[in-house]
C-alpha cells in the first residue's frame, strides 16, 4: 500500500458503526470511459475499505453496476447508442468480468464473493423474496460479500441508469440493512442543480422526502449525477421507509467509502424508525393474512418470550397460503395474537404441525427450515 493509501485509511471507516451496509457503485465509478476497462486500482482501494469495515464487525454487500459498460466494448458497440436486446447481450457479457473482477480484488483480502443476479420482482414478491432473502442472509452469516446486479438479461423493462439506486434501496428494505450508501459523482444533496445555480445548497441531512427535497433533486428531468438525483432520492424514500439510513456522497476518489460520512462530506437521509421496527410493521400492517395456524399454550408463552414458532408448537393450519405468505397466529380458543411471514405452504405445513423440526425432512422429502415462522418474520399484536 502507497503512503498516500496509509494516511487515507488511517483511523476507523466513518461508517464504523454501521451493522449491515451496502455500497452502490455505478457503472461511472468502475468502469473508465475511454477504455472500457475496470478501474482497478478504484476497486482494490475499496476491497480495503470494505475489509476494514468487516474488521469491525460491519457486514458489507455491493450492488454493482457496470456489466453493460464492460460488455459493449467486447461486442464493438463502444459509443454507438445500442437497443434493448444489445443492452441485455451486453449485460451477459460484462458479468462474467465485472463478477470476476469483484472476487479477483476481494479475494485479497480472504474475502469470499457470492454473485446475485436480481430483478425487481424477487425484491418485491412475497416468495421469491423469502428465497432472496434467506440465500443473502446465509452467504452474510458464511461471511461472503455478495455483489449484486440485475439481472439484466431476463428483465422486460428498458435498463435506464439509475435502476441500480432502486435495486439496491429494495434489497437494503428485503435484509434490514441499517445503511445504504450510494456512491456518485457529486458530494450529496443541493437545493438546486450546482452546475447551473451557483447559489445552490449543500443539503447535509434529510428527515424526510417532501416534495420540496424531490424538486431539489431536479423534477423529472435526469438530475445532476450520472444516475440521476431523482432516481437517488427514490431509492433513498424506499430504503428510509424500510428504518434505512442512506448517504449519497462523492465516490470518485480512492478510498471514498472509507472517508464518506467523516472527513468527506454527503448528504445523510435519516429515517425516523429502526430497519427491525419498520419491517415489523410493514409485515403487521401491508400484508393481508392468507390464512391461519392454531397453535398450543406452550407455544404461545415461547412467542410471548421472543421465541421463533417450530412446527411443533402448530395444532392445526388453516386457509391456503404459499411459502412466504403472511399467516395469523390464533390460539387454540380462536384468539388471535400476531401475525408472520410463514416459512412452509398450508400443504406443507399441515404435514409438519405439531412435529420436531428434525422429523421435517423425513416427512416432506426435502429439508426446510427449523421454524414455522422465524421471530424476525413474526408480529405480536398489541
Ligand atoms: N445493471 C446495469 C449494468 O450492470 C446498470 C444499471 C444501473 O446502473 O442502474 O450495467
């Protein structure tokens, strides 16, 4: 490491504290305009920022961009303003090195990376979205870092940059990140565009997106950032509404994620409630009950006392849910007393109920999880 890298990195990530971050990295940070080719050096000062963060105990997730940006130049189509279908082509191709250069750099540092390929409805489907998000939890609790991009080549929608902020604020609300820092080409937040206004704000911090933070961002037009603030102000509305903090900062130097939130400046979106109490009542409030489980007095004290709901515990299933649905939870007299995201179908389910989670996979054929509903998918009412 280069002096220069030591005094940057000297002392701890302003994030430091942060539990579970992800990093949002555009195609323009990663990837130089004229070649083609993947700023290596911008990315190994990362993985050192990123490894520096885990050293701290801070688990770490990248959504990266930039798959259409390496793969254009391998099909010749440089410069050239390529379709949709050449844009997905691309995509497929700039994976396979944008994923190798993740795990080549991070590699470094001993730092196992998974590749995650999503699209808006494994976010956004109950499903699917218990699936996404059990798999990223167990790469965390393994101690991998996922790089997570769309999955472009199957998505129907026109790729336009900036989808990548949205991507990423849907996954920092699907694994309760507690920050989400997205990396630009300008410092935060101004009251209006500073290339035109030279009176224009820096906005440090943001409680709450009203409409006048949105017009800051610059309407409908494409904003003042590579990706658009617009677009950057929509990810943040999402991830705030999910309990996340979200940092729009400068991120075109070396060793930004280090210094981002310390010695260098960004605009901070504070959100008002904790990513665990937002998710509780997104599960309590958004979700309409599919159907129902009985469970025993034993098992409602082990709720009343935090615990997760086992298969055993589940006197009867009731209604026609699907893996991921939400579920009530009634006592044996009928009263109801929360409400969960369960883990099996009603089929599977009633299968199980009242059996040791170690009889599941002697019973369904395949191993699912321990628990019923997890106590982090489970609401208690009143
Ligand atoms: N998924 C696109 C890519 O990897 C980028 C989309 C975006 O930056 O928002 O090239």
């Amino acid at each position: 490491m280069s002096a220069g890298a030591k005094q940057a990195l000297a002392g701890r990530p302003a994030l430091a504290g942060a539990r579970r971050l992800i990093v949002k990295i555009g195609s323009a940070l990663l990837v130089d305009e004229t070649g083609g080719r993947l700023r290596a050096d911008w990315m190994a000062a990362l993985a050192e920022d990123i490894a520096a963060l885990r050293a701290g105990g801070t688990e770490v997730l990248i959504v990266s961009s930039g798959a259409i940006a390496i793969g254009r130049l391998d099909l010749g189509l440089a410069g050239a303003r390529i379709k949709l279908e050449e844009k997905q082509a691309a995509a497929a191709i700039g994976q396979i090195r944008l994923a190798h250069a993740w795990q080549e750099t991070l590699a470094g540092h001993g730092i196992a990376v998974a590749q995650v390929l999503l699209t808006p409805g494994d976010t956004e489907q109950r499903r699917r979205h218990l699936n996404a998000r059990n798999t990223v939890e167990t790469l965390l609790r393994l101690g991998a870092v996922p790089v997570i991009n769309e999955n472009d080549t199957v998505g129907t929608e026109e790729i336009r940059f900036g989808d990548n902020d949205r991507l990423a604020a849907r996954v920092a609300q699907m694994i309760s990140a507690d920050v989400l820092v997205l990396l630009s080409d300008i410092d935060g937040l101004y009251t209006a565009d500073p290339r035109h206004n030279p009176g224009a704000a820096f906005v440090p911090e943001v409680n709450e997106i009203t409409p006048e933070v949105e017009a800051m961002a610059g309407g409908v037009n494409p904003g003042y950032s590579s990706g658009g603030m617009v677009t950057k102000i929509a990810a943040a509305k999402i991830a705030m509404r999910a309990g996340c903090r979200v940092a729009i900062g400068d991120g075109k130097a070396l060793h930004s994620l280090h210094a981002i939130g310390g010695e260098r400046r960004c605009t901070w979106f504070v959100p008002v409630a904790e990513p665990a109490t937002a998710r509780k009542s997104w599960i309590a409030g958004a979700l309409t009950p599919a159907g129902a489980l009985v469970v025993d007095d034993g098992a409602a004290k082990a709720l009343a006392g935090g615990k997760s709901l086992l298969p055993a515990g589940v006197a009867t299933v009731e209604g026609a849910f699907d893996r991921g649905d939400a579920v009530a939870i009634l006592t044996a007299d009928g009263r109801r007393i929360g409400c969960g995201l369960v883990a099996y179908s009603a089929v599977d389910a009633g299968l199980i109920a009242g059996h040791k989670s170690g009889e599941i996979e002697a019973l369904l054929g395949y191993r699912g999880r321990d628990e019923m509903i997890h106590r982090d998918d489970l609401v208690l009412d009143g």
